[in-house]
C-alpha cells in the first residue's frame, strides 16, 4: 500500500507539474507600424485580442512606431542584437532578407506546414530565402492612382487618362481649372518612389525593372532615363502640390480626401482611409498609364505580398511566438481584406463583405496584372534603398538631372 500510494502521489505531483508549465503565463512583444494613423490600426487591436482570447496564457504588448521611424528603429536593433522583440513587422524581399542573413530571424519552415492549406505558396515567396519561410505575409497591395472624378469632371474629364498623353493633357487642363493635379509628400522619399516607380515600369518593364534590382542590369538605361525625365517634368510643370516637401504623407491623404488634389498615387493600403472617407462615391481607383508601349503594357504594377510578421531568432518562446504570428497574420489578412485596406494573402471567404468599393476594383486591377515587381525600397536591402531613395529625393528636387540619376545609381548600385 505504501509502495502504491507513493506511486500515486508521485503521478499527482507530475500531473500538477504539467498543468504548471502549460497554464504558465508569458508575454510577447510585438512590434508593428500599425499606429493610429494607420489603415491596420483596428485590425491589429482586434487580431490580438482574438488572440488573447483563444489563448489565455499568453499576453501580447504591442509597440508602434510610424513608417519611416520604425525602418530606423527595427534595423538599429537587429544590428546590435539588442532589445529585439519577439514578433516583428517586416517588410519582404531585401528589407527582411537582410535580417534573416544576419541570422537574427527565426526559421518557421517547421511551423509553415500547419497553416500551408491557407496560405498558398505563392504568397510566400518574398519571405522565402534559399527555399525557406522566414516570415508570414498578411496582405498584399499595389500602387494605385485614386482620382477624385468629381474634380476631373470639373476640368472635362470624365473618366481617368488612357494614355500618357492624355494624362499630360488632364494635368493642364486641371490647372486651368485652378485644381492641383497631384499630391505627393516630398518629405518621405518612399512616397515619391509611388511616382517614379510606376513611370520606370511602364517604361521599361517589369523584367528588365527587376533584372535592374537584382543587379542583372544596369540602371544607367534609356528607358530608365526617360521614365526619370517624365517624373521631372511633372514637377517642373507644377503638376505636384508646390508645397510638397513640407507634407506628410499623412498631410497629403488628408488633403486628398479633402478635395485638394485630382490624383493621389500610393499604396491600395489607402483604401481603408479613402473608401470610409466622404468623397469615397466619388473615387475612382486605377493604374498609372504606359509611357512607352514597345516595352510595357497598362497592367504592369509596382506591388505584391509584402506585410509581413515575422519572429526573432532570440526570442524566448519560439514555438508560442511562431504560432502567434501565423494566427495573427491570418486574422489580419482577413481583417484588412474586410476593412476595405488591403488583399489578403490567406484564403479568403468568398462570401465576406467588405467596407468598401475600392478593394474589389484594386483585386479586379491585380487579376488582370501582366507583371508586378515589389516596391523598391523593400527588395533592395537596407543600404542600397536608402542610397536610392537618396537619388529619387535629389531628382524631385531638380539637384541631378534624369542622366545623372541612372548614372549615379550605376556606379553605387550595380
């Protein structure tokens, strides 16, 4: 008997020792550009609280920081391995690349199984380095022009510009009219990239843009030149907001949603904003036109799967922070796909309505997409976006011309 109760109170010790570890109480840091001004705001708020709910022992605190800050603040922690987060935002490509080639990123190839019915593979593939998963894309989005129709009406316009010239065309008209054509923030310089990009890829393609990222091709090019010309030639024609690079981007959205400006060219993210906004019926998303027909077509984007969760290869719990960025990066894809801010990158319900107009009409632009390369400052890596970003910003300003532009970024870049 005593050999027996022994036994039992051996059982009963280890029973209570497994219910120990597994009620154990851990928090997880997230950190995110998710603030308040952010389309995502909501939807993070409300995918960790699902979260929470649904896992009890774990508490998630949340750490914001706005767009350009949060590059500084993310790329100065994983370069001294100090203070890192559990779970990190991210963008794919280059940025993240460059984290995971420094080994400070957890590899989720042992957790990606589980949720592979959900999230396709083809939705990975920025995050995929040497044909692994180092993070978990959310959403998707390209760069979209938002028109308000009831301006371009006013200048004779009834619909967005077809071709190049007629865009021109629209723009003297809209001055005319004493309307600003387009706004921009001269004050971020990735806002900027939302115009040449476009222009670049429309004028030389996406294969050869990309070749041109990769380092395959060199940006001392013809088309390269002309696309940064064009761009130039926008501002020197007063086409942009002349009080550009005081603005926020945040300054410029608003100023759009207020009626200020024709054209708004940036992230779809915007649809969440734009869509709940009180000129939404008015709006009209689409794509920027082709500036040579003989190397692109219309339906060339900048864009793709590009928010992405992913989790530090410090981190502490590293299985409880991989299953909690893979659960919320599925909550947020649909979160953001039913707020009207972005695509989704899981699966999402066919039957789900969503807040807005604009996110079928940008899902209806990406169907039909011959080609789309990811926005720049996010398959570069770190160094050569911000020497890049560098020459956009000199370009805008009229400090270089369009050939110095591609000769400069070929003799640093390629």
């Amino acid at each position: 008997m005593k050999k027996l109760l022994g036994i039992l109170l051996t059982v009963v010790m280890l029973l209570s020792m497994v219910s120990a570890v597994a009620e154990e109480q851990i928090t997880l840091t997230l950190w995110s550009i998710a603030t308040e001004s952010d389309s995502s705001h909501q939807s993070f708020i409300d995918a960790i609280a699902a979260f929470e709910a649904a896992h009890p022992n774990v508490k998630i605190e949340h750490d914001t920081t706005a767009n350009e800050a949060y590059k500084t603040k993310i790329k100065a922690a994983m370069s001294s391995g100090e203070g890192l987060p559990d779970i990190f935002f991210t963008w794919g490509m280059g940025f993240l690349g460059e984290f995971v080639d420094a080994g400070r990123v957890l590899n989720l190839d042992a957790y990606y199984p589980t949720y592979a019915a959900e999230l396709p593979e083809v939705m990975t593939g920025n995050s995929t380095y040497n044909g692994s998963h180092y993070g978990v894309p959310y959403s998707m989005s390209i760069v979209a022009l938002y028109a308000n129709m009831d301006l371009l009406k006013k200048a004779g316009w009834e619909d967005i510009p077809a071709t190049y010239e007629d865009m021109m065309k629209c723009c003297e008209d809209l001055k005319a009219a004493g309307i600003t054509p387009f706004g921009v923030s001269g004050k971020e310089l990735w806002c900027l990239s939302e115009y040449l990009e476009p222009l670049v890829i429309k004028s030389i393609g996406g294969a050869k843009l990309r070749d041109i990222y990769n380092g395959k091709a060199s940006w001392n090019d013809e088309g390269v030149v002309k696309a940064v010309a064009a761009f130039q030639e926008m501002v020197e024609k007063e086409y942009f907001d002349p009080s550009a690079i005081a603005l926020s981007n945040d300054e410029v959205k608003n100023n759009f949603i207020a009626g200020k400006y024709a054209f708004y060219q940036n992230g779809s993210w915007n649809n969440g904003d734009i869509g709940k906004s009180e000129i939404a019926a008015n709006v009209k998303v689409g794509t920027f036109p082709v500036l040579d027909p003989e190397n692109a077509t219309l339906m060339q984007m900048i864009g793709g799967p590009n928010n992405t969760l992913a989790v530090t290869a410090t981190t502490k719990y590293p299985e409880q922070a991989a299953k909690a960025a893979f659960e919320l990066g599925k909550f947020l894809s649909n979160a953001d796909y039913t707020s009207g801010a972005n695509l989704p990158c899981w699966t999402a319900d066919p039957n789900a309505e969503v807040a807005n107009d604009l996110i079928p009409a940008v899902a209806n632009m990406v169907a039909q997409a011959d080609d789309m390369v990811l926005f720049g400052d996010n398959f570069l890596s770190a160094d050569a976006a911000n020497t890049y970003l560098d020459y956009i910003g000199q370009a805008f300003a009229g400090d270089i011309t369009a050939e110095e532009f591609a000769e400069g970024l070929a003799s640093e870049l390629n």
